[in-house]
C-alpha cells in the first residue's frame, strides 16, 4: 500500500494513542510553538514543567513531519565525524555540541523512562556498517575520534560486523553503545502526551498562517483563530512552507522513503540479532532495523516509487535479497517516505530570526536526540536562560541559492540509484 493519509508503520504500530484536538478561539500565552514534532513538543514539554504557559500548533497531526516518519535511530552525535564538527565550530564550541549530543540519546531514553512512553525503546547500541574498504577507513577514522575522547564505541571487523548483522554483505562496522532505537511515532506522541500533562495546550490541525509583531507581542495568524504570545518557537525544520519568509531556502530538502515487510516470525531471527538498528557509509545511504512485531524495515535516499508492483517494492526485495540469502521471498505491507532538511555544512542551526522569534532547524537526517536537546534548550532559554548557553551559536539565515535545484538533482539521483539496485 502506498498511503500517505497513513504517516508510516509506526503510525499503525504504535501503542501511544494519537492526540487529536482543535483550537477553541483566539489564545494569549507566554510561548507560542508552531510545529508538533521533537523540536516542538520538546520545547512544550521542558518550557511546561519550568511554568511557562504554552501552546503547540499542528497543521496536521502530531508526528506528522519527521518526528513521525524516520528510521527510529537514536544516534549520539551528528551526522559529521566528531573532529569536522570541531573544525566547523571552533574547539570550544564544536567540543561542547559533541558532549552534549554524546549524551542526548540517553536523555531520550530517560525521558521515555520517566514518562513511560511506549515506543518499543531498545538501548543496544547501533551500527554504522561499512559499505566498502574505504567506508570501513572512514569508521576507523571517526572510531579513534571517539576514542579519544572516552565513547563507548567499538570498531567491528568483518566478521564481527556479520555476526551481530546476520549478513556477509559489510566491510566492518563502528558499534556507538550509546544509541538505542525507538518507534519514533510512539516517541513523539508520548512526548505531546508528557507536554500536556506538564501544562502544555496542543491544537492539531491548525496551520500557522503569518506571524506579526504588534508592540512586544506576537501575534501567529492560524487558519482558525489568532494566538498572542511573548515569545514563538518554530519547530517546522523540513515541512516549514511560506511561514517566515525564505526559511524553506535555508536548506536543501530531500527525501528518505522506507518500506516494511509483513511480520516474519522467527524467519527473521537472524537478522540484528542483538536488536540494533544499522546505516551505511555509501554515498547514498541505507538504514535497516527490526520493529517488535518481527517485521523488517528497510530505507533509503529518496521517494516511494510505485507501490505493490513499483521500483521501491523491486528494490526493497533485490536489497534484502543481496544482504540476507536465505530469507526467502518476503512480502511488504508499507511504504512511506518524509522530507529531510539538509545543510549546505551538515551542521544544524539556531536561528533567531527577530526579537523573540527563534528555530532550531536543519537537522540533516538525525533530529531524535538533537531535536529533543534543542528544544531543552530553547526552553531554558526561555524561562531566563542566556542566548550563549544553547548548544549551537545563534547563526542568521544564509539562503541556498540553488535549493531547488539541488533538491530536484538529489531526487533525480535518487531514483537511478533504486532503479539500478533493483536490476
Ligand atoms: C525518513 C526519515 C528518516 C529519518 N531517520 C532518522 C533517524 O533514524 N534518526 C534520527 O535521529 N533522525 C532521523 N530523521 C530526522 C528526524 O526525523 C528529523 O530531524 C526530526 O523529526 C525533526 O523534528 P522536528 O520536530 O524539528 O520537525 P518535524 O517532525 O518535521 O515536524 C515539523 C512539523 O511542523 C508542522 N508544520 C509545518 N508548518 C506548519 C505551520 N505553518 N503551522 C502548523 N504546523 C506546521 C508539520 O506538519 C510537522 O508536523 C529522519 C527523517 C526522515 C524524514
């Protein structure tokens, strides 16, 4: 089924009930948050239980976005080696962001504890899987990195890699014992569920039409009514459309479909045996996991392409195939894919685009544990804190003269990718 009224299989899969509620009039609140996803709701839930009154607004569902889309890979760190992350901010700066999202994955994971969020949450760590020689020189050049500076990470060789993968396929592997994986879904709504209890009033299906600045106030126009506040915190990262002008161009938006097998039973007991979620080091990029329920949830750069009979359908069994010989014919129940945010550096931002206006965005693909921190963060910005204690430097908006262009020339490499690894 290709369905994009059903957000993803962790929509359906998910225990944590969906949170559904419309805006009753025109509101006044301290802290106005436009975006019902990590950012969003972590925002709500942290400026909440600091007293500050908030209010959330959704265009379409809560997890709607990313949030409720992606691989569930609660990933410490970035995208970036951690020593290019140095070079970009500066020693001090970049240091400090890599100990902080160094540990975000177990504050995600206390979070989910604390409030007792049923998001299939499993701390075994994950695997960033070497898809050639040079992949594998790559994670042994991030592995010393992290070495140095005291994570528990492992470099595994070939035959580790197989073992714990179930697949002859890698070059090796680097273990991060400080990831885990979720039902991003069951994440995301617990963590409205959380906000709400803490305080927080969460609207769905209200789009935030303008924002306007009247005295020291804002004022965010919606489709059904107005909301005054002191401050506005957008957390719309990818899915931000016409809200503040030119934030859309400030990124390259490409996308990352997944496809979900029917539940195998034990026919997939081999595969990650040891319940970790895995990606690859090739150019463009591939993720596999297992959800509880024994299905296989295998991803890559890119849209659906067709549904039960299309390309992503044809890739998706060619790849399993290639990875896992003897699992034999699989059929699949789901394809969804979500728009990623993609910066020119591959470092996330925080801008403040006027006085009281702020947005963590660009996350490049891993926003579960940086989303969750920098929505903290915002929070305790808010509730007194000072602009140099967030954990990225507030930067201004820089346009990506070409975003457009580049987002069409992604997609377009995109799907020759799947179409060659389908053949
Ligand atoms: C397919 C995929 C796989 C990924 N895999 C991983 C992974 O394994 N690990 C990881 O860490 N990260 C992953 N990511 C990235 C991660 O999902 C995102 O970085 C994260 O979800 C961003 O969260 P957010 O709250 O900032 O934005 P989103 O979750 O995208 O939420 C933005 C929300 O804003 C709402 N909105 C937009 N405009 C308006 C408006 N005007 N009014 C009201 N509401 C509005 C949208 O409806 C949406 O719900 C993946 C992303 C994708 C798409």
């Amino acid at each position: 089924m290709t369905d994009q009224r059903v957000i993803s299989l962790w929509d359906m899969s998910t225990e944590e009930p969906d949170y559904v509620s419309p805006m009753d009039g025109d509101i006044a609140t301290d802290l106005a948050i436009v975006g019902g996803g990590f950012t969003g709701l972590s925002t709500a839930l942290h400026a909440a239980e600091r007293g500050l009154h908030c209010h959330v607004l959704e265009a379409r569902r809560v997890g709607y976005g990313g949030s409720g889309r992606n691989v569930g890979l609660v990933n410490a760190g970035l995208w970036l080696p951690p020593q290019d992350v140095r070079a970009l901010l500066g020693e001090a700066r970049g240091a400090a962001l890599i100990e902080i999202l160094g540990e975000a994955p177990a504050y995600v994971f206390s979070l989910i504890d604390r409030h007792r969020i049923q998001c299939e949450a499993k701390r075994n760590g994950s695997i960033h899987a070497a898809h050639s020689p040079k992949g594998y020189d790559d994670l042994a050049r991030r592995a010393e990195e992290w070495h140095r500076i005291g994570a528990p990470v492992d470099l595994l060789s070939r035959a580790e890699a197989a073992e714990k993968i179930g697949s002859q396929a890698f070059h090796g592997g680097l273990l991060d014992h400080r990831a885990g994986l979720i039902n991003p879904m069951g994440y995301v709504r617990g963590l409205a569920r959380a906000a709400r209890a803490a305080g927080a009033t969460i609207s769905t299906g209200v789009t935030a039409k303008a924002l306007r600045r009247v005295g020291n106030k804002w004022i965010v126009d919606t489709d059904q009514g107005t909301v005054t506040a002191n401050w506005v915190v957008l957390g719309t990262n990818a899915y931000t459309h016409g809200l503040w002008p030119g934030l859309e161009n400030t990124f390259t938006k490409i996308y990352f479909f997944q496809v979900a097998t029917e539940p195998l039973g034990d026919r997939a007991d081999g595969v990650l045996s040891q319940g970790q979620g895995l990606w690859d080091t090739g150019p463009v990029m591939f993720s596999l996991r297992r959800d509880d329920f024994g299905r296989i949830i295998i991803g890559s750069m890119g849209k659906v392409i067709g549904d039960q009979d299309g390309l992503s359908r044809r890739w998706a069994a060619r790849t399993l195939r290639r990875l896992f010989p003897d699992l034999g014919d699989v059929a699949f129940e789901t394809f969804w894919h979500g728009a990623i945010a993609l910066m020119p550096d591959h470092l996330p931002r925080i801008h403040r685009l006027d006085k009281g206006l702020y947005t963590p965005i660009g996350y490049n693909g891993r926003g579960i544990a940086p989303g969750t921190i920098f929505g903290k963060a915002m929070a305790e910005l808010l509730a007194g804190g000072r602009e140099r204690d967030l954990p990225l430097p507030i930067k201004d908006p820089a346009t990506v003269g070409s975003a457009r262009v580049m987002s069409g020339l992604y997609q377009a490499a995109f799907t020759a990718n799947q179409l060659w690894k389908s053949l």
